[in-house]
C-alpha cells in the first residue's frame, strides 16, 4: 500500500461518499465495512477493498475511522484483525465517530502508547454534506497529526474547525452540536404532526415555516421526507439515541440540567421502540403519528 492510499473503516451512508471525494481528490482508499453491499458501492466508486480492518490498513499512514460507536471504533483498531497492527509506523489515525470525550482520549492514549498520532475529528453535515465535500469537521490534535490530515480534510469538507490540540475537545463540541440537532429533528416533527392533527394542510405549513423565524436546518430538511412519507435513512433515529445519550451522561456527571434535550432523547427511544430505529431520524414523528391517530403524508397528500 503506497502513501497516498488512506484506509478507511466505516463505508455507511457518511463513509461512502468520503471514501468518493477522496477518490475523486487523487487519493486511493482502501475500505472496509462489515456490509458486504458497502464494499461493493466502494468499488463503484473507484476503491478498493479489504477483508479485515487490519488489511484495510496495511502499511498506511493515514487511517480513517468512520463507525456508528465507540464500542465499534475500539474493536475496529483492537479487536480480532485490527487495524492498529497493520498501520504505519508513525501513522495518524483520524476518529470522525461521535463518541464521548472521554471515549475519545481513551483511544488516543492507546494509540499514542503504540506510537500513533490521533486526531479527534467528528463531523457533521449529514449525507447530503459527505456526498458533496462540505461537511463541517471538529478536529482536535496536535500540530503534526493536522498537518498530516490537511489534505483529507480538505477532500472531505468545506469548513474545518481546530477547537483544540488535545483528544476530547472535538467530541465536546459534537456533543453539543449533537443536542441541538436532536431537539430541532424531534420538534420539527412534533411541529408538522400537530399542523396535520389540527387540520392544516401541512405542505403550506412547510412553506410559510421555511420562509420564517420558526425556520430551522432540520426543519427544513425533515419535514419533506415527512410529508412524502419516505423514510430512508440519511441518518437514522438509533443515532439519535446514542447520541443524546452521549449528551445526557455528560450533562449528569457535570450535575447540570437537560429538561429539553432528555424530552427529545425519550421521542428518539420511543421510536426506536416502535422498530423505527434504523429508519431516518425524521421517522421520530411516528410516536406523534401513533399517539394522536393521524398519518402526515397522507394529510398532505390529501390536500394537494
């Protein structure tokens, strides 16, 4: 594996098109994903693949590691075939799962004992951002690991923020990025639910709210896939209960309070008990669809 091949685990609805920039920017990406069909759309895109995540990262000196956990990124660098064994002496491991910080200076104190650099790096802009280069990405890391990510960065996002040299700084501020994300999905859900129960058309309801202050990015966003009734995920409502999870711990062990955010986390679980877990996260607006007997798609549809 040459220098200029990065590997990447984690080929998801944001890893796929990561992986396409890369490939597009004149860097080879060799990737591995538990779903063989992610592998598959890796190929298509000029890719290569791998059998394990220790092969994905042979000899590479740039290692992207984009998966749903924590639990998951410490076995894809540790676990049976991790990459860890294979990489590069000296390589930079660049960490773009949503964990909590103390996840996250846990790995890259490991990865430092082995002689690794670690950038904590999540990001955030959703599919349409991984698709099209401009996702937003919260690094944390030293002078020389950044320096060696620049080139990726810059593949992979329009805006990159340094918010410290250490692990752990990154994943705070998703954290918190992550809580408004939550609450603005659940209430542009609760929102359009109540326009369909009291009798507004709700395709007017999205237009007179996009063109004023009520407006938001996930409003904005959710609501179409709402009213179409199409609930493929881009991201999905089991995201969203992990990570308000990741908010709600925090919050406890700083004895600070989340009333808003934990009423958000609880609508996530209750649609991820209703099997809507691994739908898009706007299918959070079933709980409100079940609860007041009413279909949001269908009222639009109605009223068209």
């Amino acid at each position: 594996m040459t220098v200029d091949t990065i590997g990447f685990i984690g080929l998801g609805v944001m890893g796929i098109g990561m992986s396409k920039n890369l490939i597009d920017a004149g860097l080879a990406v060799c990737g591995y994903d538990v779903n063989a069909s992610a592998m598959e759309k890796l190929v298509g895109v000029g890719g290569s693949t791998a059998a394990s995540p220790a092969a994905a990262a042979q000899d590479a000196s740039l290692l992207i590691v984009c998966v749903f956990s924590a639990d998951q990124a410490e076995s894809a660098l540790y676990g049976e075939d991790g990459a860890a064994s294979t990489l590069a002496n000296g390589a930079t491991v660049v960490m773009c799962t949503t964990m909590a910080p103390e996840h996250a200076r846990a790995i890259a104190a490991r990865l430092a004992a082995d002689g690794f650099l670690f950038i904590d790096a999540p990001i955030t802009g959703g599919k349409r951002g991984a698709d099209e280069g401009t996702l937003t990405v919260i690094a944390s890391g030293s002078d020389a690991a950044m320096a060696a990510a620049d080139g990726t960065f810059k593949a992979i996002g329009s805006r990159v923020y340094r918010v410290g040299d250490a692990p752990g700084a990154g994943s705070s501020v998703k954290m918190i990025n992550q809580l408004l994300v939550g609450v603005h999905v659940a209430a542009a859900a609760e929102a359009v639910a109540l326009a369909a129960r009291a009798g507004a058309d709700p395709k007017t309801v999205f237009e007179v709210i996009t063109h004023g202050a009520g407006n938001s990015v996930a409003f904005e966003t959710r609501v179409p896939n709402i009213l179409a009734g199409d609930y493929t995920p881009r991201g999905a409502v089991d995201i969203f209960t992990k990570d308000l999870g990741i908010v709600t711990d925090a919050a406890r062990s700083l004895n600070f309070p989340l009333p808003i955010a934990s009423a958000a986390l609880q609508q996530f679980l209750a649609a991820a008990a209703a099997g809507h877990g691994r739908s898009d996260d706007s299918a959070v607006v079933k709980v409100y669809e079940q609860l007041a007997g009413i279909d949001v798609a269908a009222s639009a549809s109605k009223d068209e």
